[in-house]
C-alpha cells in the first residue's frame, strides 16, 4: 500500500468517525441528510424512466415505419414485377428486405426496451417506497425526540433534585412556598381577628366601668 492510499484510508476512517458521532449526536439531522440524497436519487431515476418511455415510443414508431415501408415495396416489386420493369423489380425487393430486416431488428430491440422498462419502474416504484418509509421513519424519531425532550422539561419542574444542576422552579417548591404563605396569611388572619377580639373586649368594658363610676 503506497503513501497516497494509506493518506485515503486514514481519511476515509476519520469521515466515518465523525459521521458516526454526528448520527449519536444528532440523528434527525443525520437522517434529513440521507433524505435528501435519496430524493436526488430518485428525482434522477425518474428522468430516465421517462427518457427510457421516449425511447420505447420511438423504437415503436420507427419499427412500425419500416414495416410499412416494407410491405409498400413489396407491392411495388409485385407491380414491377408484372410490369416487366427488372431494375425497378430488384431495386423495390432489396428495399423490402432491407426494410423487413430493420423492423426484425427493431422489434426484438423494442421488445428488450420494454422488459428494461418494465424493470427500472419497478425498481423506481420500490425506491420510492424506500423513500417514503424513510420519512416515516423520520416522523417516529422527531416524535420519540420530542417525547424525550418534554419529559426533560417536565422533569425539571417536577423531580425536586435533577441531574446536571438545579432547576429553577419546581412544582414541589412552589407548593412549599404556596404552603409556607398560606400559613403566614392564616396566621396574620388569625392575629387580626384575636386583636379584633380584644378591641371588642375592651370597649364592653369600657362601657361597663362608665355606668358603675357615676353610681
């Protein structure tokens, strides 16, 4: 193995490497790459299908001309024939063979080109399936993606200690700091009603004193 090719495999080994870390990394993204290859693979397989059908109607059309031709020079050579007309005679029966020999030919190359054609639709029609399962494929992992993610998020606002910081709210916190004001405001609400107690008491008492000091 000479320099140049030991440099390729070196290459070629580091591309894959970082092609495998980015599918772990990000395999979406990986995934919509290979998308769009497949897509300008099969966007190219369906311009030679259709080129492959005009070349099939062509061998057809050609193939039906020289069978005409040769059937029209095989009644001029009759004509001549009878006519007594020898050169017209022999130039009319070589053109009819020539012509019969063509569309032979013809027919056995648009006979092939119909089997060929009938093959690459089929191999179309399942690159296209192909094609389409990838897309699927690809809506199940950005829905497995985005179950993943919101089950992060919920996470961090549900699991009081979660892993690789500390979150910034949490349902269990603010429950607590729900349940810490709730106390202070019953607690406050109680005070007030106690002070509010006592105002009531002082002034009965008040009004009880004023009638026993005029007597």
């Amino acid at each position: 193995m000479n320099a140049f090719e030991r440099l390729k495999n070196t290459i070629m080994a580091d591309i894959h490497d970082l092609m495998d870390q980015k599918e772990e990394k990000n395999p979406i993204m990986l995934l919509n790459h290979y998308l769009r290859q497949s897509e300008q693979e099969v966007h190219k397989i369906s311009k030679l299908v259709d080129r492959q059908r005009t070349l099939n109607g062509q061998f057809a059309r050609e193939r039906k001309e020289a069978e005409e031709m040769a059937a029209k020079r095989a009644g001029q050579a009759d004509l001549a024939q009878r006519a007594g007309e020898h050169d017209l005679y022999e130039f009319a029966l070589l053109e009819k063979e020539q012509y019969e020999l063509r569309a032979a030919q013809l027919r056995e190359t648009s006979e092939r080109a119909e089997r060929d054609l009938e093959q690459l639709e089929q191999k179309y029609e399942q690159m296209k399936h192909k094609l389409k399962d990838m897309y699927i494929k690809r809506m199940e992992l950005m829905g497995r993606e985005n179950v993943v993610r919101a089950n992060r998020s919920i996470d961090k606002v549900l699991k009081p200690d979660g892993v690789g910081g500390s979150p910034s709210f949490r349902f269990d916190e603010i429950e607590q700091f729900i349940e810490r004001l709730e106390q202070k405001v019953t607690a406050n609400y109680e005070r007030s009603s106690m002070e509010a107690r006592f105002a009531r008491l002082e002034k009965e008492m008040v009004k009880e004193e004023v009638p026993n000091a005029a007597n």
